[in-house]
C-alpha cells in the first residue's frame, strides 16, 4: 500500500519540512498552482475523509465556489460516496482527485455561474466575517420591473419595504410613523454581475461597475434623470437577477458631501426582477441581525458621491 505521502506527491507539490503529527491526527501542507493546501488526517481515517484547507485562503480576497469561511475546500460529498475501507490508498486517490478538479473550476465560467445561483449560502459565510453590520428588512414587494420609489418604514426595531399606497402596510405596521424614501433599480436577466464581497471595502465604484451595462433602456432613461438630482443622502437598493426566479437585493445608504449629483452613469442599467421575501440593508450606525432566509441586500458606502 502506498504511504500517504507518495500519494499526495501524485497530485501537488510537496512544502519542505510542512507536515506534523498530532495527537490524533495527522497535518500535511502542499502546493497546487497557487493555492497552499494544509490536509488533515484524522487516526479513524479511512472511516473519516480527510479535512484539506487552504492555508492562504484570505490571501486572496476574493470568493470561491464551495469553500468555507476559514479555507475548508467542499471537495467531495459523503452522501454520494461509497466508502471502500479495505482500500484507503483507492480512497485517498479519489479525494485528491476531487480535490484538484474542484480547485481546476475556480476562475471559470463554470464557477461564477455556481457563485450566482449558490449567492447566499457564500455570502453568508462573508458577512458573518465582517466587522461592517446590517440590519434585515422584510419585503413586501410583489414585482420590481422599473426604476421606482419604495418606502422603507420602521416598526418595533424592525424594518418593513412596501410600495407606496400599499395595503398590506395598514395591518403590517398600522401604528408606525418612522419611514424613509428608497429607491430600488433593477439589473436586466441577461448578467453576469457576482454580487460584491461584503469582506472588501464597498465604495459607490462597487455600486457603479454592477451597473454599467446592466441596464434596460427604459429602466436606464428613468435612472439618468433621477441621478441629475441633487441630493444630500438617499439609499439606492440593486434587484439582481442571479438564476431562474430567483434574484437578490443589494442596498446602500449613500451620502454625498458635496452635494452634488448622486451618479454620473452614462452606461445602462436594468430591468426584470423576482419575487422574494427577506432582504439585509447596509446602513451606517446600525446593528444588525443577518437572516439565512432567501433575501438579502448588501452594501454601504459613507464616502463623498460625486
């Protein structure tokens, strides 16, 4: 039977001197293009698969598909797997296989089409991670297809979205007073836009590249004519289409200090959207408490907007 070792050396480059042995279990560190792969072996191995990491996983700022927050790669799932105990090198074989064609996707089209329609579960993982806070907001919309103004009331510390006139606010929130004007632009079904990595820094540029060339032109005419009105704060939420009757809400409380217009776009923006129930809002100075459910809006931006 081959060691373990002779194994991995089938598949990715050894790091000199990068392996320990713990108590009940062993460590292994490997290269493999970019990426440092730190393998753990437990000592129920092949009864349990091994856990392989990437060390240098927040190096990269960035998301892949079907890692988790602290590097642990998804490669395999144990529902699927008919375990062979009596052969663990065979074993071993298949997971470093995995392995390398999951790492062989990210960086493909193939993987930022999984990134769409698997948005929330990694975007999650992200904004547990953030020091930025969010509040939740429960929708109440039934359509967004153009480029119009919601309210956004406050009730009891929770935040409700309706659209003006609505109905459904008298016995939702009949007693509440607090509410605010949001603004809510649709991106058209036909994008590739990844929603933004809440990890990063997220500026109107942010806001501003999802937009350019995502645009309907009837959505795009409305928005540029809200965009040459001055205004000292608003909250601009995006509708992203990410699959087939699914889509997300992004939101960002903007203020500019100068004064001047809110954006210069002289690109597209966009139009269809889905139905949904949850969302999060990025708002500065509040607490938040993040929700698993379908809906989420992301985003803050406290800079100058000019």
């Amino acid at each position: 039977m081959l060691e373990k070792k002779e194994i991995f050396q089938m598949y990715f480059d050894e790091i000199p001197s990068e392996s320990l042995e713990l108590e009940d279990k062993e460590c292994y560190f490997y290269q493999y293009k970019k990426f440092t792969l730190k393998i753990i072996i437990s000592n129920d191995f092949p009864h349990s698969l091994p856990e392989i990491y990437l060390s240098n996983y927040m190096d990269f700022n960035k998301w892949y598909s079907h890692v988790g927050s602290e590097g642990k790669l998804c490669y395999i799932s144990e529902d699927n797997l008919i375990w062979d105990f009596n052969n663990p090198s065979g074993l071993l074989k298949d997971c470093c296989e995995k392995v390398k064609e999951l790492l062989d996707s990210w960086d493909t089209p193939k993987m930022t089409e999984e990134l769409r329609k698997e948005f929330l579960s990694y975007w999650y993982i992200s904004c547990l991670k953030s020091k930025t806070k969010y509040i939740e907001i429960r929708s109440y919309l039934s359509r967004v297809s153009t480029f119009e103004k919601y309210e956004l009331v406050l009730s009891n510390q929770k935040f409700h979205l309706f659209n003006y006139g609505s109905q459904l606010k008298g016995s939702v929130v009949p007693h509440s007073k607090k509410s605010r004007d949001v603004y809510i632009l649709p991106l058209k079904d036909s994008n590739s836009v990844i929603p933004p990595n809440p990890l990063n820094e997220l500026t109107e540029a942010t806001f501003k590249k999802m937009i350019t060339g995502n645009l309907s032109s009837g959505v795009r005419r409305r928005f540029q004519k809200w965009c040459k009105m001055k205004r000292k704060s608003f909250i601009l939420i995006l509708s992203l289409p990410i699959s087939d009757n699914d889509y997300v809400l992004f939101g960002a409380h903007f203020e500019s200090r100068t004064f001047k217009y809110p954006f210069k776009i002289d690109n597209k923006v966009l139009q269809k959207n889905k139905d949904r129930k949850k969302l999060v809002l990025r708002l500065k100075n509040q607490k938040i408490g993040v929700s698993t459910l379908l809906q989420y809006i992301l985003q803050d931006s406290t800079r100058s907007i000019e």
